[in-house]
C-alpha cells in the first residue's frame, strides 16, 4: 500500500457509464439476453477501455457507445452505481459525486426519472455498505435536443436533496458550444439545482466564460484550455471557481498533448481551486489513488499540497451544510492521522 493510497480523497468527477467493470458487463449481458463480442472480461476490455493511442475526444466517448448497452434496466443502474463506490471506498476516497445522462437509459422503456431514481437507490445502499457518502449529478447531453434536456432538468429537480446534487453538461464540446443551452440551465437556476458544466476540454478558454457567466456554472468540468485566456483564467482565480481537472482522461482524449504541458501545477501556482478527479475509471484505466500518485510524481506535488487540493474537493462538494462539515471535519481527522497538515 503506498501514501496516495492511505490519503483521505474527493472525486466530484465521475461518469457512471465510464465506470462499469467487464465482470459486470458479463452478469448483466447474460440476465439480459445481450449478445457480447467476448466470453471473458480480458476480452472485453477493448470495447471498454481506450489505450495509449486514443487520438481525440470523440474517439474517447465512442466507448460509451458500448458501455450504455449495459446499463438499460433499473437492476443494472443499482448494481453499477453500488459498485462505482464500492471502488471508490476502497482507494479511501470519502465522498464522491456520480454523474450520468438520465436519457441515455431509456432505451428498454425507462423514464428519466426512473433511471435517477434507481442510481439513487444503488449509492444510497452502499452509503450503508462502505465508508463514503454520494451524491448523484444529472447530465444533459450536447447532441440531444432541447426538449430532452429540459425532461433531465424536471427529473432532476424532483430528487434535490434527495440524493441529487446538481445537473450537467457534457458530451462533443466542439460541435455543441454551452451558448446552445442557456435557457435550458436558465430552468436549472429556477428549479434551484446547482450546475457544473464540461468546458474548456475540447474547445477553448471562451467555453468556460459562457459556462460561467451565461450558464450559471459554479465548477467547471475539466477546464485545461482555462490557460489559453489569461483574463478569463484570471476571471476564474478571483470568483474561486473550482475545475474538476481529471489528468489521465485529459491526455488520453488529446485535451493537454502530454504530461510536460499538462497545466494543473501551473492552475495550482496562480491560485486557481484545482481538484482532483477519475472521471471513466474503467474507460481510462485508472482510479483515484492513481491520480494522486501521477501528479505527486510528475509536479512535484508535496503532501501538503495534496492536501489542500482534497480540501479543494470538500469545499466544492454539492452538499448541504451539515454533511459539508461532516465531510470536512473526516478529511482533517484522516490527514492529522497521517501526520499531514
């Protein structure tokens, strides 16, 4: 076990279709009748899970294509919402936020507010089974039209507070820019849900100014490209808003080139509030603890500098009041324990 391991973590960004193991592809194929192009899960994982020749974002999300096969049925979005913390809880990550896009699980009849009501159901039992706490952020998908989006965003607001803790954008930044959907996150801000959007990914700076300005984001979803605009990454250190930054997605989908221009010691150093992220586990190969420990060993992170970005995680987490303190005052027990300041 090594110290990025035993560190007390925040993932606030994790998609629920990016996190679905090929042993669970496998039970749900066979209960569900669903024809595979493997027997086995070594098999499976190139449908799964990109390699280092992955050259874009859109081939990156052309995995998705398979992986939401498998999520279509109540029992599978508990299963697979249960296991992403389960995961999660076993790299000592102590809370997490679970995304997913309500209508990319409707394929076999379910509603939106069905497929959000059974992600809930599945983190909310292993809340009781493992040490973390979750919450549930809701997607709407660039490609799908308004009248979907706006559903997401009624579904949604029917489970604030009940285990929902935000909506979302995501999907091909590049052809759907967030100018596209500012009435229906107009309808976030008056159904009182907080937003996160996926800008400055794929496309630059200027996206994240729109999210924030003209979509009402209080964190930004990846935000590599922040550094492309000064004074728009100035914007984002003065109003404190915290980037979700997931390194080993960015360089696998082409969002940074390589580590050598990877941007999060920089974002550190100027003050913006970085956190630290998996975004697709199974997708990307990775989990939490690897983050930790790949930023530790190429920037030159001190623990005491991972320590204030798992702060970062806390401070930014869509929580109430109440359990943001409880969260808080965990993470400072866990890293005095670990002789961290």
């Amino acid at each position: 076990m090594n110290k990025w391991h035993l560190l007390p973590k925040v993932d606030l960004h994790v998609h629920l279709d990016g996190s679905l193991r090929p042993e669970t592809v496998l039970d749900i194929a066979a209960a569900e009748g669903i024809e595979l192009p493997a027997s086995d899960a070594a098999g499976l994982i190139p449908y799964m899970q990109v390699d280092d020749e992955c050259r874009s974002l859109v081939e990156y999300l052309s995995k998705f294509d398979f992986t939401t096969r498998f999520l279509q049925s109540g029992a599978a979005l508990e299963r697979v919402a249960y296991e992403t913390l389960a995961q999660a809880a076993a790299h000592n990550c102590r809370y997490i936020e679970v995304r997913f896009a309500p209508q990319l699980h409707t394929r076999n009849g379910l509603h939106p507010e069905e497929a959000i009501h059974h992600v809930i159901e599945g983190l909310k039992r292993a809340e009781k089974d493992h040490d973390i706490v979750a919450r549930a952020i809701a997607i709407c998908m660039r490609n799908h039209n308004r009248e979907s989006n706006l559903e997401v965003i009624e579904a949604a607001a029917k489970f604030e507070g009940r285990g929902l803790a935000a909506v979302d954008l995501a999907g091909d930044e590049a052809s759907f820019p967030p100018e596209l959907f500012r009435d229906v996150f107009a309808l976030a801000h008056k159904r009182a849900l907080p937003v996160t959007i996926h800008a400055g990914e794929a496309a630059g700076a200027e996206n994240v100014y729109e999210a924030v300005k003209n979509l009402g984001a209080s964190r930004i979803g990846h935000g590599v490209r922040l550094r492309e605009n000064p004074a728009i990454l100035q914007m984002m250190a003065e109003r404190r808003i915290p980037l979700e930054m997931c390194p080993v997605s960015n360089i696998q989908t082409k969002a940074v080139a390589d580590w050598d221009v990877y941007p999060i010691r920089d974002y550190f150093d100027q003050g913006l509030i970085i956190t630290l992220n998996t975004d697709n586990p199974s997708v990307s190969g990775t989990d939490i603890t690897r983050e930790y420990r790949i930023v530790s060993e190429k920037f030159d992170f001190t623990d005491a500098e991972l320590a204030a970005i798992i702060r970062n995680g806390a401070n930014a987490a869509f929580l109430e009041e109440s359990a943001k303190k409880a969260l808080k005052q965990r993470i400072e027990q866990d890293l005095q324990a670990l002789g961290i300041k």
